[in-house]
C-alpha cells in the first residue's frame, strides 16, 4: 500500500484557502472559479493539479526527459506511477508514467519531478512530448498509484531489471535506496538497443560507483555494454548466479517480463517476480466470445459483440469514456458491468457477477454484456 500521508498542514491558511475559493465560486457563478483563475495562470486552477515543465531533455535516442514544477503537493513512492493528462489538437489524453525518484516528491510531495517517456510510433501523448516538450508547456497530472514498490523491511538482496522506457520506476527504486542509506546488494540490469538509448546516463554512472551497487547495460543491437542480446537464463547466471532466492522487480516490454518470468519459474522460484507492465496485452479475439451485443445502458447505444475490449467497442460505437493507461495500470476506465461475462484480456479469466466495477481497457465481452456508460 502506497504511503499518502502529507505532513501537518497549515490549517488556518487551509481554511482560508476553502473560504476564498467559495467567495469566488459565488462570484463566478454560473462557472467554476477555475475558468478565471486559468486565465491568470493556469497553475493556479483548484480543482486538478497542474504543473509546468521546466527542464528537457532529448539526449537518448528514442526518449524525452523532462522536469515538471506541480502546482500542488504530489506525494509517490518510487515505482509508482502518476497520470499525466494533455491536450493535443484540442482532444484531452491521458497516459501513465512512473516518475523519477525526487526526494522532496517521496517525503512530502515537494519540489519538481521528472519523467522519461519513450516514444511509442503510434503514441499520440509521447510523440506529442517527444516532439513538442518544452519548457513552459503546462500538463496535468492524477494522483499517484500502484503496487509496484518496494516492501519494508527491504530484502538484504535486490535483483531490478529495466528495458527501454521501463528503465524509470526500477531506476526510481534504486535511487530511493541510495538515498535511505540501503547496504543490501543491488543489481540492476538495464537493456536498450545502443548506448545512445540509455536514459538518465549521469544518474546510472553515480549509482553504479556505490560499493553495493552493480550497473549491468544490456544492448540489444550494439556489441558494447557488459552483456548482448536480449535477456535469458544465461545473463542472470553470469551476473546474479544466486538470483533463484532473490526477489527481482521488473519493468520493460512484454517479452522482457516473459522471459523474467519463465527463467524464475524453472527454479519454482516465481512468487519473487515483481512485474510492471507499460505494454497493451497483446490479445486475439475468441470466435467464440464474438456473439450477441455489448449495451451501453447511460448511453442507450447497443453494437455489435466483435470481441474487441468494451472500452474499444465503446470508442467504435461514438462515446468517448474516460481512460488513461489502455492496459490495466491506472484504474481510471472502471465501469460497472451491469450483466453477462467479460473476459480479463491479461489473463484469461471469466467473471460474471452482476454490479461489479471492470476495467473496460482490458475486459472483453463474452456473448450480450451490458455496461453503465
């Protein structure tokens, strides 16, 4: 469970803060004060949290880096991850990110953060960022959330394993135990396809100068870095020979994590696989699922059961439901499944119990399914 306790505040300044924005909700009337206040500055809105971008940086083949200023307080643990939202061409997006470790982010929610985005060819937001990032441009971001963090007390022994844009919530982790002063050892395995993909390249080269610490750069289409190719058995037993009884937290592309997972799973030892993945499930439709019709009960629109996912159905058929992640991360597509089956796309799994909230990015309808959007 992620820590969201933000230290005393000032609760008269808070009180007042509450009044203030009331006097001008009453002035503002029938609009919320926001629309004002946005014309100011937009950071100064009160009901999201925005924050400018101050810092970027596009020195790694294939990824932007880039510092943002909130406006308010965004508390994280590292390897968590925050939604960003932003608008390109005059249509809202939102994505999921892991932040970099910051630690006036991780102990009170103060101070900048930093973001690594890789450039997806198909990516509206990370094209958009790669290519439009700038100092100034002002994005919006959620609440942080997820799972993939470490636990307290923390293992004496730490195997962490990135690949490409995967590299930011392991490297958060890392940073986070170099900053509490962590003796364990760690090794971390990072894989990109050159050296000039490497993100975040000065922070690696400190932490690989710690004693406890060992920095192993994978390269996938180069003959440099310690190790080559992509990731098997065979490169954990020459740099963690001992990884059997030792919990590893992985982030990277889907075969990334397979691979992790199935050299665990040899040794018995898979209960020790940490696994965070920025990928879509890849899915193929079951004839059999394609039947009947998917309604959308608020929406009154029915369509056709292609046995696509119901958030894919609801897109295809006009509506516009909020989403973010497209992949099970962010919780932010919840709808409730009024009736009928729907089929978890990660895994497989059948669920059919009436009034339960689903995911609809990665919940595909088995047969006539109806959904309150």
């Amino acid at each position: 469970m992620i820590a969201r306790h933000l230290p005393p505040v000032d609760h008269a300044r808070t009180f007042a803060r509450k009044v203030l924005v009331s006097a001008l909700g009453t002035l503002s009337s029938p609009h919320h004060p926001d629309r004002y206040l946005e014309l100011v500055d937009p950071l100064l809105a009160t009901s999201v949290t925005r924050a400018r971008i101050t810092h970027v940086d596009r020195n790694a083949s294939g990824s932007v880096t880039f510092t943002v200023s909130p406006a308010r307080p965004v508390r994280f643990e590292p390897g968590s991850h925050v939604p960003l939202s932003i608008t390109v061409d005059g249509v809202r997006h939102t994505r999921t990110y892991s932040p970099a470790y910051a630690p006036g982010a991780v102990r009170d929610g103060s101070g900048p953060i930093v973001f690594t985005v890789g450039l997806h060819p198909d990516g509206i937001v990370s094209r958009h960022l790669y290519e439009h990032a700038q100092p100034g441009l002002v994005v919006e971001l959620g609440e942080p959330a997820g799972d993939f963090v470490l636990p307290t007390p923390r293992s004496e022994r730490l195997i962490l394993i990135g690949g490409g844009s995967g590299i930011t919530p392991v490297l958060s982790m890392l940073e986070g135990l170099a900053a509490e002063g962590h003796t364990g050892a760690v090794t971390f395995l990072y894989y990109a396809r050159t050296p000039a993909h490497v993100p975040r390249r000065e922070a690696l080269d400190a932490l690989a100068a710690l004693p406890n610490v060992e920095v192993v750069l994978v390269y996938t289409r180069s003959g440099d870095g310690a190790l080559q190719g992509r990731f098997d058995a065979a490169h954990l037993q020459a740099v963690a020979p001992w990884f059997a009884d030792t919990p590893v937290y992985v982030c990277g592309p889907a075969g990334l994590v397979s691979r992790v997972r199935d050299v665990y799973a040899r040794d018995g030892a898979e209960n020790l696989v940490h696994v965070e993945e920025f990928t879509p499930p890849t899915y193929t439709v079951d004839p059999d699922d394609a039947t009947g019709t998917v309604s959308f009960a608020s929406s009154g629109v029915v369509a056709d059961n292609t046995g696509v996912t119901v958030l894919e159905h609801a897109e295809n058929a006009g509506l516009t439901p909020e989403h973010g992640c497209r992949m099970g991360i962010c919780h932010s597509c919840t709808a409730v499944r009024l009736s009928g089956c729907t089929r978890d796309v990660r895994t497989g799994e059948l669920d059919s119990e009436p009034g339960t909230r689903i995911q609809i990015c990665i919940n595909a309808p088995v047969g006539d399914v109806a959904v309150d959007l």
